[in-house]
C-alpha cells in the first residue's frame, strides 16, 4: 500500500539522519547506506502511484539527503572508519531529521480511507495492454511498456458471456485509483465495472514533459487549479482524446465480455461530451449513460473522490476528508438508480 511505503521512506531518512549524534570512536558508517535505499524506494514508489504531493516531497528529501552524505555514502562504500561528524554535518541532519518528522506526520493525518475488496465481496483485476491507437492494443508482454491498464470490479469474476457491464471513464485529472471507492461499492451494489487508463504514445493532453504517464495527472491537476480557463479553452481537444480511448477501449471489452453485451457508461467532468456522443454513435452497444457531477452532494467533480483517496488535496480544496464514505455511497445508490431505471426502459 501506498502509504506503507512512504511511512517506510521517512523512516529510513530519519534513521539515517540520527546517526551522527550516536557517534563511536573509530567505525564504519552502514547506517548512511539507508540513505541511498530511502531514494530508490521513492523512485519505485513515482513508478506505482505516479507523481502527487507525498511521492515528489519523498523524492526530493531523499535526495537531498543522499547529496548531503555524499562524502559519508563515498566513504561507507570505501571500507573508511568515520571517527567523527562536522558540524555542518549535524546542521543539515537536524533540517533533514525535522523534514522527515514533517513527512511522517502529514502522511499519517492525510493517509487514504482503504475499502476492503475481501469485507466487500469485490475481485479487482488488471489487465495491462501494450501499442498505440493506431497499431492496435495488445495484452502486454515481457519487457514491454504498458500503454493501458483496464481495471474490472465484480462480485463474479468468473461469470463468461454477460450481458451487462458498466464502463466508467475517468476524468483525467484523476484516474482509476481515485474513484477507487465509488467503484468497489457500486461493484458491490451487483454490478460489473470497467475502468480504463490510456497512457499511449499517439495521444497527447498537453504537449509538454507532463504527458508522461507519472505526471500527465498532476500537471492537468495543476493547470485545473491554477489556470482554470485556460484549462476549460481546451475541451474540445479533451472530449476528441477521450473518444480516441473509447474506441480503443469497446472492441477490448467485447473481445472479454463477447458481442451479446452491452454497457452503459458513467462518467465525471471532462468525460461527459464524448460520452454523449459515443452512446449517440453506438446505440446498440450503448444502453445509456450517467455523468456523476450531477449529482450535488459530490463536491469534487472532476478530481474523483479525493476524500478518501487524497484528503490532503481535499483539504487544499477545502473539503473535509469524508472517512465515513457517506458521500460516495450517496454517489452509488443515484447511479445505480440511474442504471436499473435504463434498464427497465429497455
């Protein structure tokens, strides 16, 4: 989990920093070698979890850490005896020591509300595909980078042939994992749930470093919030990409699912308009649709359900952490109201 790493991360920071005030005469310095195994932890933990607020402050303290003992890391590897400490040595341990205690506790008060797959009753599963828009979308093979990753939530895995399956489709300044909650309980209302992250070559959000698939997140996050009409001057150009993704995604899930099933489609924010128009273009695939920002109790359309998921961005926004998940369930029970009335009309 997520958040075991980061704890782990500033655990061996503070370690690593605490050691020059337990000096021995005359030893070796194994200890600043944690340093080092701080920065590759948090390097593994950008690639699991992308770039956000704790994965990039984790990164940058351990390498300031590791520069810091750059001579001390040089000399552990050397086989040299330390005898003693600097005292620039100590101040920059005391600065490092007091960040880490600031990441321990901002980790700890903002840690993410988990939901029990097994107390559910809920399988997730990944499959992970390699290629492009223009190629074709492969199951992903050894050495290969993942292009896409489709995330199915169900209380029957095992269950072939269906005939209904819901398809939700992120909102990029989240993505799956942030609407993690709502999905694993409107799974466990009784229905099998598909979502979906595209990180292909031949799509681009926003031209730059940030499309990479560890920051293509935080950077439309940013420019959300920073740059709000700017960010909305692009919509077009959003609702084109996702309809890109969408029929990328559809043969997909009827190669898994076969043709007889068909889906209904939910989605949030910048979803919603090529959504309308792929159900428009696909009606006998396509049963219906449902967009949660229109539901009022959910305060965050857009960023997913950062209340569990990322209180400390919720609190940034001014939303209090909703630990209770009343919010998401009230956000499940109108979509699956949503759901069984499209299917009684049909």
């Amino acid at each position: 989990m997520k958040i075991y790493g980061e704890l782990l991360i500033f655990l061996l920071l503070l370690l690593t920093n605490l050691r020059v005030f337990f000096p021995k005469k005359t030893r070796k310095d194994p200890i600043v070698s944690l340093g080092p195994a701080a920065l590759f932890l948090s390097i593994l933990q950008i690639f699991a979890w992308k770039v956000d607020l704790i994965t990039a402050y984790a990164f940058v303290l351990s390498l300031i850490l590791v520069l810091s003992n750059f001579h001390a890391i040089f000399r552990f590897f050397s086989r040299l005896y330390v005898d003693h400490y600097s005292n620039l040595m100590k101040f920059w341990a005391i600065i490092t020591i007091i960040l880490s205690i600031i990441g321990i506790t901002f980790t700890i008060l903002f840690a993410p509300t988990q939901v029990s797959n097994s107390k559910l009753g809920v399988t997730e599963s990944e499959f992970k595909y390699q290629g492009s828009f223009k190629s074709g979308l492969t199951p992903l093979e050894p050495f290969h980078d993942n292009s896409a990753s489709i995330y199915e939530f169900s209380m029957f895995p095992e269950l072939k042939d269906r005939t209904n399956v819901v398809i939700f489709v992120p909102d990029k300044r989240a993505d799956t994992y942030h609407y993690r909650p709502y999905l694993q309980l409107l799974s466990k209302a009784g229905f099998t749930i598909c979502s979906a992250d595209f990180y292909v070559d031949d799509c681009k959000w926003m031209h730059s470093l940030s499309d990479s698939k560890y920051l293509r997140r935080l950077g439309l996050l940013i420019q959300s919030i920073l740059d709000n009409q700017n960010f909305s001057s692009k919509r077009e150009f959003y609702t084109y990409n996702i309809k890109q993704e969408l029929n990328a995604l559809l043969p997909l899930l009827k190669e898994k699912y076969g043709p007889q099933c068909k889906y209904f489609i939910i989605t949030d924010g910048m979803g919603k308009t090529a959504v309308s128009d792929f159900a428009e273009s696909h009606p006998d695939e396509i049963t219906g649709t449902f967009f949660i920002d229109s539901i009022p109790e959910y305060k965050t359309p857009g960023y997913g359900c950062i209340e569990q998921t990322e209180p400390y961005l919720a609190y940034l926004l001014k939303i209090h952490a909703d630990r209770s998940l009343f919010t998401t369930r009230y956000m499940v029970l109108k979509s699956s109201q949503a759901i069984k009335e499209c299917i009684l009309k049909k």
